[in-house]
C-alpha cells in the first residue's frame, strides 16, 4: 500500500464492504432480534474510539518513515552483501520497509535480477511479512493491544534469518545456482 | 490500551521532530503520505469492523472454540495457519476479522499462527504480485523456506505463554 494516485472513496472493495454490513445487520436483526443489532452497534462504536487515536498515530509514523528512508537506501543495504551479515541486514531492511506489495516486489525484483543473493531476498520478504515494523504500529498493536503485538513480534524475529538460510540450502540442492536463473 | 498509545505517538514525535530537522518539506510530505493513506480507509476500516461485529454475533462460539479457542492446541495452530492463508484482502479487513474472531474465543497462539500465515502465505499476495512478477521458481523456493513458520510461531507462543501472561 504504497503511496499511489488518489483512490476513489468508494471502489469496489469499499462497496463490497458496504454490503457485506448491510448483510450482517439483515442476519443478525432476522436471528437475533433489535437487541442483537443494538449490541453490535455499541460494540463496534466502542471498538471504533478505541482504534481511531492509534490508527492515526500509527499511519502518521508510517508516512514518516516512508519520506524518511527512501527505497534507494533500502536498495543499497541489500545489493552487494552476502553471508550472514547478508541476511542480518536484510533482516533489518525487512522489518522496517513501510508500505505492502506495490512497493517491495519491484524493488526485489530489481535485485534479483541484478544478481542479488537469493537468501538475502527471501530473508527480506520474509522479515517484512513477519515483523515488518510499520504492521505493527499502524494495525497490529491498535487492533490486538501492545503485549499481544509485541510477544508476536518477539517470536517471529528469528523466522527471517531462518528462511533465508534454508533458501540458500534449497537453491543448491535443487542446482538453481544463480539468482537470475530463479527469477524469472 | 493506553500502553498502545503512548508507544505510537511517541513515535510520532520523535520521528516528527527529526523529519522537520530535515526541512519543513519533508514534514509536509510525510503528512501528505499519511493522509492519503487515511483518506481510502476513512470508509473501509468502520465498516470492517461493522461487518466483523454482526460477524461475531452470528458466529456459534462452540463452534469456534472447539477448533481454534485456547484449548485446541497444535490441532487448532494448524487449523487457523491454514485459515490464515486463506484469509482474503488487505490489513484493513483481516485486523478486524482478527479482533472478531478473539472475541468469539479464539487463543492467542492459535490467532498469532493465523495471522502469520495470512501475512506469509498470503494467497491473493502471492497470485497477484508475486506469480507474475517473481515466477513460480522463486513462489516455491519462498514457500519452501517459510511454510512451517505460520505452525512454529502457534507452538512458540503456546509454549511462551505458560510463563508469561498477555492478559
């Protein structure tokens, strides 16, 4: 979800939204009466002055790390190294890239084809998927609470690493020697 | 809840203060960046959650404690890292799917496996962006190195969370 031209408010997904409430509140008023709908009503309101303050404060630190570390930067730590420095930076690289899919496949796409070692790149997916910083900020922790976010956090640090590594492994025994012969 | 807050505005001010010692642009950038990020999920997040809550409603909670509460253990971990994968859509939808399903009694372990999965497997990730831009080889040199992470996290918190508590 990276920074992109101005969505329309209401696209398709938005709709879908729509009625997927709509066909909620029909189900839960036919089975469960008005004091079933009235619940979820206050439950949702609830949840909602709940996750407003945090999701705010969260996409506000998301914005400024995007402006703050530009993926040329992130393109520079990963290029050249190999080992497991490799992969530790990468690691980093992973958890702490903002944004989702439109921003991060190119950019390792791009490496991979430069010639980029494969481990390093499963390394940085992997971390980004797992403990990737800026899920956790603006929705993990505001939707699960901190402990639950960070204990999560915590476990999946190694998860990284591990998969790059194993990467590495694979990619010999399978006699997929060079990147550029992975990438498609 | 409170600890949440404090953690995130913190964050806020201190990466603030360092994009306006860059320049002013730079703040005004990021703000910008942050808006637009808002304005799409303005609409999206409040009815997510709408929807999820009439979800909770409807959904019989024996049912989801008997396959993924918190005495399902290791059978329950592999039931919801399979849910995860199949979990559909962007943050938006699958946090308050989350919260919903806590709701309704599902265990901590078994939610941390889920939502691992949804962001490692990802299936609509993978067949969108990464089929066609990486290729298959790479798809399943990826899976290969990744598939037991989403069940390992389950069981790593199952076995934390006899010492510590999240309550």
């Amino acid at each position: 979800m990276a920074k992109n031209e101005k969505a329309p408010l209401f696209d398709r997904t938005t709709i879908a939204f729509v009625l997927a409430a709509l066909l909620g509140a029909g189900l839960t008023l036919w089975l469960k009466g008005t004091a079933g709908v009235e619940r979820a009503l206050i439950n949702a309101g609830d949840f909602m002055l709940q996750v407003v303050p945090q999701i705010s404060g969260g996409l506000l630190v998301a914005g400024l790390v995007q402006v703050l570390v530009p993926r040329e930067i992130v393109a520079r730590w990963l290029g050249e190294k190999s080992g497991m420095r490799g992969l530790w930076i990468a690691q980093f690289a992973g958890a702490l890239t903002p944004g989702g899919p439109f921003g991060s496949f190119p950019l390792v796409y791009a490496l991979g084809k430069a010639g980029a070692d494969i481990g390093v790149l499963i390394t940085y997916l992997t971390a980004w998927t797992t403990i990737g910083v800026m899920r956790l900020i603006v929705w993990e922790i505001p939707f699960l609470g901190a402990k639950f976010s960070l204990l999560r956090f915590v476990i999946c640090l190694p998860a990284g690493i591990f998969a790059g590594w194993l990467a590495r492994r694979w990619a010999k025994q399978w006699g997929w020697s060079t990147t550029e012969s992975i990438v498609k | 809840m409170i600890e949440s807050l404090i953690i995130i505005w913190s964050l806020v001010l201190i990466l603030g203060i360092i994009a306006l010692r860059r320049s002013k642009a730079t703040l005004g950038l990021a703000v910008r960046a942050s808006a637009d990020q808002g304005r799409m999920l303005l609409l999206r997040i409040p009815l997510a959650v709408l929807a999820t809550t009439f979800l909770v409603e409807l959904l019989p909670p024996e049912l989801m404690r008997d396959s993924i509460g918190a005495e399902s253990g290791i059978a329950g971990i592999m039931i919801a890292s399979v849910a995860g994968a199949l979990l559909p859509g962007g943050p938006f939808l699958s946090f308050p799917i989350a919260v919903a399903l806590f709701k309704a009694g599902v265990g901590a372990p078994q939610m941390m496996a889920l939502l691992t999965a949804w962001s490692v497997y990802a299936v609509h990730r993978t067949l969108n962006f990464e089929l066609p831009m990486m290729g298959g080889r790479f798809i399943l040199l990826r899976l290969a190195s990744s598939i037991m992470i989403p069940p390992l996290v389950g069981i790593a918190a199952m076995l934390a969370l006899r010492w510590i508590s999240i309550e």
